[in-house]
C-alpha cells in the first residue's frame, strides 16, 4: 500500500484536527468527505484535491477506494457508519466515546470483529508526553506504585460558543460521556489497572447550561486497592480552568496540574516541587497526530492497533457504572456485564 486513503466522517469541530493531521502526512491522503450538512461537505471537497463527498459512508464507498475511515461524528447513532465501514473492510478510528451506551459500543466492537475490520478509538489524552511522563513516574523503579489519588477538572464549558459542537447540551450526562471518559480512559492507562468498585454521584448546578448533569463526584476503587477520588464539572462557576491530578505513592506525590503540562514530583520532606521537563506540543494536534501514526501503521504494516474499541468498552464501563451508582445510591463494579451491583462500601 503505497498510500493509506482515509474518508472521514462527520465534518464538524473535531473534523478540523483530523483534516490537518492527514493532510500533513505525505503517506496518507482524504479521499472522501462525508457529512449530513451539503454545504459542509461542498466546503470541505473544495479545499481537498480529489476527494469525494457524499452525505453518507455507504454512498461515498461506491464511488472511491479507500483504507480506512475516521468517524468524527457525535457518538450516538453510528451503526450505519460501522455497517458502512465494515462492508467496504475499511478500518476504523471513531472518536470517542466510541457510543452513548455500553451496549451500542459492545455491539460496534462486535460488528468489527464478525467482519475482520478493525476498530480503534481516537483517545489521544494517551499521546500526550505529559501522560507518558506520568506513567513512566509511577514505575516501582521511580515514584512506587500508587495507593491514593485525585483528579480535578474543573471547567466553564461554554457550549454555545460557535466553534464547538451543540449536541452535548441536550445530551443526558454530557459530562461523563464526553469529557470523564477521557479521565476514567487516562486512569486505567497511566495506573495500568482496572475499577473493581464505583460510587458516584451525578448532579447539574442550577446555572448550568447543559439539559445532563454536568458534575460528576466519583470515589473509584481499582485493582490493588489504589483509591482515586475524582471531581469533574462543565460547570465550574469561574472561567479559568483547574486540572490538578495528585497520585500518592509510597515515595511521595506526583502532581499534574494542568491538561497539557506541568508535570512534578516530590519526595515527602522536599520543600518543592521537581519539575518534569517536556517537549513542546501543540495541544489537540500533535497528540492526535501521534495516535494517527500508530493508526496508520496499524493499517499499513500490520502494527499494533491503537486504542482498540474492545479496551474502550472498559472505560465505558465506568461512566455507565458513575451513572448506576448515582441513580441507585450504591456501589457498583463496572467490570461485571449489566453492571452487577456490588454492596455499598
Ligand atoms: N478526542 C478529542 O479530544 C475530541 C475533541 C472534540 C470532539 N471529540 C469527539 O469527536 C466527535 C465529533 O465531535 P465534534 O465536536 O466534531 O461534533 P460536531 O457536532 O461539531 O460535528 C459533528 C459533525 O457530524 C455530522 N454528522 C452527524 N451525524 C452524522 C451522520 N449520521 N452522518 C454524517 N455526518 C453526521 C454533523 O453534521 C457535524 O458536522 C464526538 O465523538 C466528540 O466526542 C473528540
């Protein structure tokens, strides 16, 4: 394969990035544009050489070959984009969260797998350098392994802004499937460990804008006992945004106090902070770039696939179980299918 052709789908906000980042790559080109909006997909032909558009995958996989899709639509309502997909053998990147439920992922996972098509997910919070810098932390070698943590985000999301997607006002729990999902995702990667027990608590602030609950209160137990005490809102009264993610290890702390960066660690009796040092990223573009070129590889050489749905469900699991434990009062483990109850902790 000399070029991996990409249609993408779903011509939107997140859109933006994926266009730049294919168009960057001498070894990958857009050869298809899909959107429910005519004048999004005139728009977007027009400033691609040669590609195709259409208002649906099907209708755009008859008139060109490709390798692969990205599907950078809103996550409910996709199983004509995966059947599409699958009966063209186009691997897939969707964004996440790969579905609004866990049973419409499950179902996605397994079209994939019944038609040999693989099926990635675009978590690219895994790609930053601060989250490698991070996990590499907390080996026994360095900081020790974790017992206790907390992971802050608050935030004004402005939804009405015109640069960002609209669908997350009316969605029920936009918080957690839109945004926690990314912190429940980076959780299990940098801890490398999985929710054993869940409780939560899912409310909206009276000036919320969103019609979902917008803060999440979470106390997640995972495997080996480490024990992380998340808040995360849409709706945090002030402009500014905090992120502060603080892990405890048996040597000290490591603090993340921002999305992107600034990244330090402490022995118990240091005075301050060590700062980590990083690269310098472009936010949203260089981490999705770099989970494209695992993709990418992925569907060129037979390397590993990135971020596969089928490990995707798990962090699913764990927003459906926030939404559980909120409405039942108890804890639930998210691990066990149909989100068996366990007792109150
Ligand atoms: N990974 C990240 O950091 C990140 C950041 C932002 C958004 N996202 C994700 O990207 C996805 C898209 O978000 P967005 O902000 O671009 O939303 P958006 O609403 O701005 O864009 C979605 C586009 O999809 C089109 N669309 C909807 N249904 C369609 C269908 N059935 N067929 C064809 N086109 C359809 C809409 O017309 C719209 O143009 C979501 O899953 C979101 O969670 C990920």
């Amino acid at each position: 394969m000399s070029v991996v052709r990409v249609i993408l789908v779903g011509l939107g906000a997140r859109a933006r990035i994926w266009r730049r980042v294919v168009a960057a790559r001498p070894d990958c080109r857009i050869v298809g544009l899909v959107d429910q909006r005519v004048d999004a997909v005139m728009a977007a032909v027009a400033e691609t050489a040669g590609a195709v558009g259409g208002a649906t995958l099907a209708e755009v996989t008859a008139r060109v070959a490709a390798d692969a899709v990205i599907l950078s639509t809103p996550p409910g309502g996709r199983d004509d984009q995966i059947a599409a997909a699958c009966a063209a053998g186009l691997a897939i990147l969707a964004e996440k969260p790969l579905a609004d439920s866990v049973e419409a992922a499950e179902a996605h996972v397994a079209t994939a797998a019944r038609a040999g098509v693989s099926l990635a997910v675009g978590l690219n919070f895994r790609y930053l350098a601060v989250t490698r810098a991070l996990k590499a932390l907390l080996t026994p070698e360095q900081m020790g392994r974790p017992e206790f943590a907390h992971f802050t985000y608050e935030r004004w999301r402005d939804g009405r802004l015109p640069h960002l997607n609209k669908y997350p006002l009316t969605m029920d729990h936009p918080m957690l499937w839109e945004q926690s999902i990314h912190h429940f995702d980076l959780m299990r990667f940098v801890y490398d460990a999985e929710p054993t027990t869940i409780s939560a608590r899912t409310f909206n602030p009276s000036w919320s804008m969103y019609r979902g609950d917008a803060n999440v209160s979470a106390l997640i137990i995972f495997t080996g006992g480490l024990e992380v005490t998340y808040q995360g809102t849409w709706a945090g009264n002030w402009q500014p945004m905090t992120f502060n993610w603080r892990t405890e290890t048996p040597h000290g702390v490591v603090i993340q106090a921002d999305m992107f960066g600034a990244l330090g660690y402490a022995r118990r009796d240091d005075a301050a902070l060590t700062p980590v040092t990083l690269p310098a990223v472009e936010p949203w573009v260089d981490d999705a770039a770099a989970l494209f070129d695992d993709f990418a590889a992925h569907v060129r050489d037979g390397a590993p696939l990135p971020c596969p749905g089928t490990d995707h469900v798990r962090s699913l699991r764990m927003v459906a179980a926030c939404i559980e434990s909120s409405m039942t009062g108890r804890a639930v483990d998210p691990r066990v299918p149909g989100l068996q109850r366990t007792s109150p902790s």
